[in-house]
C-alpha cells in the first residue's frame, strides 16, 4: 500500500528542475555542457536561481498508515540544506552561467520511523549513504536531492532520491529502504 503524504515546497522549483534533468539528463559531461550551452540566458539563470532558492526550502513529510493486522507505521521526514558551504563546482559547469566560483551545500534528511510507537529508526540520510553506488564526480560535487516520494510497504520505508550536481544537470536516481529492524538499505533507481 502506499501512501502519498502533504508535502511543502515550492513547486515551480520542483517542475522547473524536474524539466531541466529531463532536458539534461545523460551522464556525458561533454554532452551535458554542450546542452547547457545551448539554453538561453533566461533559462540559465532561473536554474541558478532555482538552486539558491532550494537551499532555503525545507520539505516536510509527517504521515501514518495502518497496515496488515493493525500495526500503524508512522513516518516524520524533513529534508533540509546543511549551509556547509563544503561543494565547490567544476569551473566547466561555471564557464556557461560565466561565474567564476560557485560554492554549494549538502542536503540530508532527517528521518523518525515507528511502528505501533516503538522507535524503529531515528537518524540522517545522507550522500554518504549511496557513496558504493555513485561516480567519482557525484562523490565530489553532487548533492541529495530529495523526490517527492516515501512509500511505505508492510513494515518498510522507502524513500526516492536524485544525486546530481547543482547547476550540472547530471543526477540519477537512487533509494533508501528502511526495514523493521532500522537496517537502511540504499539502491539505484537507473
């Protein structure tokens, strides 16, 4: 069963960069420059300014599901920006938007998974968390940026996930399973 939780956010950001990774999406740096070189102004500083304005968004997720012989699982989510200033973009990406330094932040998520009110999980999701899993550049430069999407299924969380690089148009999808013992599980969506 899944349940599709409120969540609060700006939503012209989420459509706005939703689009660009369509438009961007593909893992050749080479390409994803020559792409970016070939959008207008206009676009490119409203993906700029759609990044800066995301790290001043925090989304929200707190929901409960009954499931099976009457167990309530509930769910308190928050994903939010850490303004530690710790991920300097490749100059290749900044000679498009003709900056000479762009310094970005990581994001993470809180997460409180219960079930019946027993505390099953209580702690942060992290980049770190799919480091197995991610590119060396995506290691480097990429940031967590959360997908409108917890499911809950028998006694397990699963949340969607984009790694990309702000201003880079790569990212790819991955998810973070929680299991009733509090074991976190990531895996790739691509």
């Amino acid at each position: 069963m899944k349940n599709k939780p409120t969540i609060l956010f700006n939503a012209n950001i989420l459509f706005t960069l939703i689009g660009f990774i369509l438009f961007i999406g593909c893992s050749n740096s080479e390409s994803q420059t020559q792409k970016l070189k070939d959008l207008d102004r206009s676009t490119l500083d409203s993906i700029r300014n759609d990044v800066l304005d995301s790290y001043k968004d925090t989304i929200k997720v707190d929901t409960s599901v009954i499931i099976g012989k009457g167990d309530t699982v509930t769910v308190k989510f928050r994903h939010y920006c850490t303004y530690d200033k710790k991920i300097n973009i490749p100059q290749e990406y900044l000679n498009i938007y003709k900056l000479s330094k762009f310094q970005t932040h990581n994001f993470v998520s809180q997460i409180e998974f219960k079930i019946n009110s027993k505390t099953i999980y209580n702690g942060l999701i992290t980049k770190d968390d799919f480091k197995r899993s991610l590119s060396d550049e995506l290691k480097r430069y990429g940031v967590l940026k959360y997908s409108p999407d917890i499911s809950i299924s028998g006694k397990t969380v699963s949340i969607e996930y984009g790694i990309g690089i702000p201003l880079a148009g790569t990212e790819l999808g991955y998810i973070m399973k929680i299991d009733s013992t509090g074991g976190k599980h990531p895996g790739s969506l691509d």
